[in-house]
C-alpha cells in the first residue's frame, strides 16, 4: 500500500480518514463538554478551572481544524470531486463545504468580530451536527459496510 503520492504527500486510504474523521467527532463531543464548563452551562467548577476549560476548547478546535483540513485536503485533491450523482456523495460534500464554513465563521467571530460573540454556542452546536452528519455520509457509511456490508 502506497502511503505517499509522487510529490512526497501523505495520502490516506479510506480507513485512514475514516479513523481520523471518528477523531474529528470524538474532538467536537469533547469541544462542547469543555465550552459548557467554560460557560458554567454545567457544574459548579472554579474561575480556574473554566479558563482552562476554555484554553482547552481552544486547543481542541485548533486540532479538529488541522485534522478537518488534511482529510479535506484528502478528499478533494486525492480522490478528487464527486464524479458520480449518488446521493450520499453529494450531501457528503456539500455538508463538509458547510463545516469549512461554518469552522471559519466561528474563529472569526471569536477572533475579530467580538460583537457577535453570542452566537457562538449556536454556530457550535450547528457545528456539530454538521460534523455527526458528515460522520454519518463518510466514516459511518464506511464503517458500516466494513463491517456489515
């Protein structure tokens, strides 16, 4: 099995981005868990420990993002784009065009357009749909015909 491509890129297989994107979902489960200590939606915790929690929700986007960006990277320039009018594949990449977006319009927010800060907990929890669904159309799909198909 060919791991690298003649320029010298990593190239994953379908398992490997599989496992990467269940990371990816695992991250976003962790992400809102963090964020809802952060926030003090759930526990009592201490000033302390919610401005970890929020360096940690932090992190854990910075991560997600990388990973998001290298399997994108994977399956747009590697496999290439959808060639094909099944379903599944379309809603596949227009979800993962929606968690691109929706990844940027959060850090912008964040970073540069404080104003809107309210409307984060909602574009995350959009977020995560978007990346269960995305889980669901690609690492879901393959994982079930792997093991049932």
């Amino acid at each position: 099995m060919k791991m690298f491509n003649d320029s010298g890129m990593l190239e994953l297989t379908f398992f490997g981005k599989s496992v990467l994107a269940t990371v990816v979902l695992g991250l976003a489960v962790l992400q809102v868990i963090a964020i809802s200590i952060a926030r003090g939606w759930i526990g009592n915790y201490s000033a302390n420990t919610r401005v970890w929690a929020t360096k940690l929700h932090r992190f854990q986007g910075y991560t997600a993002l990388v990973i998001i960006l290298f399997v994108a990277y994977n399956c747009v320039f590697v496999l290439g784009l959808p060639r094909s009018a099944v379903a599944r594949v379309i809603v596949h990449a227009l979800l993962g065009v929606t968690v691109l977006l929706l990844l940027v319009k959060k850090i912008v927010i964040a970073r540069v357009f404080r104003r809107y800060y309210n409307w984060l907990p909602y574009l995350g929890m959009t977020l995560v749909a978007a990346l269960t669904s995305l889980w669901i159309t690609s690492a879901g799909w393959y994982f079930y015909n792997e093991w049932f198909g």
